[in-house]
C-alpha cells in the first residue's frame, strides 16, 4: 500500500448529514444520496466524503454513527437533518487508497494507522474516506487522516 504525505481535500458548499446506519448497509446509502440529492433541488458537485465517529457491536451486527460531507451546487437552509457547510477543509493529511469491497475497509484504515505511528506522526482527526467510485459494495476510495504540523 502506498501513502502519501500532505495532501488536502477542499470542499466549497457541503451538505452535512449524521445518522446510524447498520454497517451492511453503508454502500446502499451511498448510493441512495447520490441517486435522490436532486430532490433537495442541488447537485453533486464532487466526491462524496464520510467519516466514522461511532461503532456500537450488538450481537452478530455493527451499528455505525456516520457523518457524510457532500460537496453540492449551492447554499441551502439547514434544517433538523442536514446542515449546510459554506466550507471543508482537510489539509496536512496521509492519503492512502482502497480498492475493494466498502465493507473490508477497517484493515486498510489499521494501515493507515500504523503507518503514522511508525512515521511519528500526530494525528489530528479521524479518518475521512473520499468514495471516488462505487460499483454495488465494491469501490475506490481514499483515505486522508489529518496530521498535526507539530513534530511529536
């Protein structure tokens, strides 16, 4: 696996939208929002982003807390559900890149992990995963932890 230092994501008028999901189910949502965001009278203007901030076990199935950052044509008003961002900005990251079944991810992001461990590195944020493509439950998607310009 390769990565790559310095990297950013910028993003002008994002849509912010948190919920639990089951994990089986992370591709289908993917795929709802980009299928039904014209509904909401915008358009996709790039890649979908998402992050992790929650991971319950219960029995046999996860739960995931999920915070999608979609990039969209304009403004909007924020409402109970989604939020609108005038701006994203992720910069100083480790970039890696995925390609594989969505739900197989979690190794690759321990890589991710380890290697800014190895490198001293300080991580600043959580892992964001920039779904560049998106075929069922197999895809292409990059994964950017933002790292502090401080030496550890």
């Amino acid at each position: 696996m390769c990565f790559v230092e310095n990297q950013q994501l910028w993003y002008e008028n994002v849509l912010s939208y948190r919920t639990r999901i089951s994990e089986g189910s992370l591709p289908e949502l993917i795929c709802f929002v980009r299928e039904n965001i014209d509904a909401m009278d915008l358009s996709i203007t790039g890649d979908i982003v998402f992050s992790i901030f929650e991971r319950i076990t219960d029995n046999d199935m996860s739960i995931l807390g999920v915070e999608f950052i979609i990039p969209v044509d304009k403004r909007f008003k924020s409402n109970s559900r989604y939020v609108f961002k005038p701006k994203f900005k992720l910069e100083n990251a480790v970039m890696c890149k995925y390609c594989g079944d969505i739900l197989d991810i979690s190794n690759e992001k321990n890589r991710l992990y380890e290697y800014v461990l190895r490198k001293n590195l300080n991580a600043v944020t959580g892992v964001y995963y920039c779904v560049k493509n998106l075929d069922g439950c197999s895809g292409v998607i990059c994964m950017y932890i933002g790292i502090s310009g401080n030496l550890l």
